[in-house]
C-alpha cells in the first residue's frame, strides 16, 4: 500500500530480496544490508519480491503532536 510518514523512515533490509518505490520514480530493488531513507510526506510502499521472502526494520520517528503515518491506494501493475 502507498503510504507516507510524517517525520520520514529508514529501511533496514535483514533477509530477503525485496523492492521499494516512491511515488513518481523507479522500483528499486533491496537486499540485505541495504538502508533506504524515505523522506518526510514521500509516497512510497515496500516489500517482498515476488517468489521470495524479505525481512527488514522499519524505523520511523513518531511526532510530538502523534501525526499518524497516512495510508492511500494499494499496489498495482501499473
């Protein structure tokens, strides 16, 4: 699902092979040990690739006022 975080997210790819997109650019692929820093209010989704498993750390820092991260429309193909 498209989502966004207020104060921004690091991903930390730990198994796996999976992707990542942010709105208007490239899939790109991640696979272990890689950091991915997603900017505060950037669109994006992530996850495992097809056939295969991926696990990572998701870290966001939560703001004072208690903003939720936004969910929008889920993945598609195109």
């Amino acid at each position: 699902m498209w989502h966004r975080h207020p104060l921004g997210q690091v991903l930390v790819a730990t198994e796996g092979t999976g992707f990542v997109q942010r709105r208007g650019g490239p899939v790109e692929t991640i696979q272990v040990g890689d950091t991915v820093y997603i900017a505060p209010g950037d669109w994006h989704w992530h996850g495992a690739a097809l056939a295969t498993s991926m696990t990572h750390l998701a870290i966001e820092e939560i703001p004072d006022d208690g903003t939720a991260t936004e969910a929008s429309a889920h993945i598609t193909d195109s």
